[in-house]
C-alpha cells in the first residue's frame, strides 16, 4: 500500500533561501519527522497567505505534499511566532545561532523529538528574557544539544584512566572529548586547563533543570568561561566554524 501524497507537522523553521521570483526553499525542523527540506511556492508575493507562516525561527503546523524532487509546503499555521524576540537585534543573532547549532548537529530525517521541545522552549524563554538570563538560556541550551545529539563530553571521570575528577587542576581536551584528571592532562598536548569554577558550573547545567538553574547567581567570569569552552568544543565537533556566531561578535562589540 502506497503512503499518502499529503501529511501534517510541526516545525521550527531554521533556514530559507529565495529562489526564483516568489519562492522559496525551507530547511525545517519536525516533532516526529526530524530536519526537512521543502519549497515553500510562492511566499514571497505579497499575496501569499502563508508568507506571515514561515518566518524565521517560526513554530508552525504545516501541510506538506510530496514531491519527486523535494516535498511541496501547502498549508502552514503559526503556533508561535516568538514575537518579543523579533524586536531586539540581539536576541535575532540569538534565535539564529539556535536554529543554526540544530541546523549543523542534524541530518535531514533523524527524528530527535527532546531536541525539538528543547529548542521551541528555549525560543520562548529567550523570548521572554531579560539581558541577565540571555547568556544562561544559550549556554543551558548547549549543554543539552550536545547531550540529546550524543555529543555530550564526560566531566565526572577522566576520559583517558576513567578516575573521578576532584576539586583540583584538571584539563579538558577537545580530542578525547571530556576532563582530564593532572596526571593525564599534564602529559597531554590536546589538553587545556579548566577551572574548578568552570567544571562545577559546567557539571551543575549538565545534571539539573533550567528551573533550579535560574536560582544561581552565577558570576559573569564563570559565564564567559563556559562560552569559550562551549564554543570551542562545538566547533571541534563540527570541524566548522558557525556564521552566527561572527554576526553575535559584531552585535556585541
């Protein structure tokens, strides 16, 4: 029995390109049909009815009908738009290194339902922050991108001799992909330093919810350091460098 021509999603909508005079192609990211791309058919006309639907970083159910080439969007309806977001420049270069992080840790298909709630829940609280809290939602999201995509390094036990990490000097190495106890990370030449307030703070987002999370009063250093750290191990990961990320540099200076 053939499956049916139509189906019904929801999506979050991480990147579109034009394409000829009015249409566009989405890369879209599905509950239960994981990263797709469709063209969207005449969006971009003022007419369009479905222009509003497909917006950047858009919470959508969408109707789609396949295609020989590439499944077709018919119908979209905005679940949420995000809209406190869409005002504050910042906040967009935030939204876009989101749906950018899912966009590179993804593969058209894969269906990773925890990491489609976990991003349209962090577009709400980023939505919603304050400038406070902003660098606390990206860095929570991070952490558990890289759990949820099986990317998640080991900071409770050396990755080389598998001893449990105490409060003392210990390295990360991007390498092996988690802390090194001294003994190792001193004879390792992939390793860096970490500090015990880093891997404490580190370990804490790892293991508790964003709500026990926004009870801490983390020092701005601490947060500084995770980005570093975050950054360099995401990119190690993808063997890339993200454009999101030198649009935030430009917005921060």
């Amino acid at each position: 029995m053939s499956s049916p021509r139509l189906y019904n999603t929801q999506v979050i909508i991480l990147r579109r390109t034009n394409y000829g005079e009015a249409d566009r192609f989405l890369t879209v990211f599905s509950v239960d049909k994981g990263k797709l791309r469709l063209l969207a058919k005449g969006v971009r006309k003022i007419t369009s009815r479905r222009a509003g639907h497909v917006e950047l970083f858009t919470h959508a159910t969408i109707q789609v009908a396949k295609g020989r080439n590439i499944d077709i969007l018919t119908q979209a309806d905005t679940i949420e738009a995000y809209a406190a977001l869409r005002n504050d420049l910042l906040k967009i270069g935030r939204a876009y290194y989101l749906t950018e992080l899912v966009d590179k840790f993804t593969q058209e298909g894969d269906v990773n339902e925890p990491l489609f709630h976990h991003l349209a829940k962090t577009l709400i609280r980023l939505a919603e922050s304050d400038k406070k809290t902003e660098m606390m939602i990206i860095r929570y999201f991070e952490v558990h991108l890289l759990r949820v995509t099986g990317f998640q390094p080991q900071l409770f036990q050396c990755v080389q001799c598998d001893t449990t990490i105490k409060p003392e000097k210990n390295y990360f190495s991007m390498v092996d992909g988690g802390v090194l106890c001294p003994k190792c990370g001193e004879r390792n030449v992939n390793a860096v330093e970490m500090s015990l307030a880093i891997l404490k703070m580190f370990r804490f987002f790892q293991t508790h919810s964003w709500e026990q999370i926004t009870k801490l009063n983390i020092k701005s250093d601490t947060l500084k350091g995770m980005e570093r750290f975050l950054l360099q191990y995401i990119t190690f990961t993808l063997e890339q460098k993200l454009k999101s990320v030198a649009f935030l540099q430009q917005l921060r200076k």
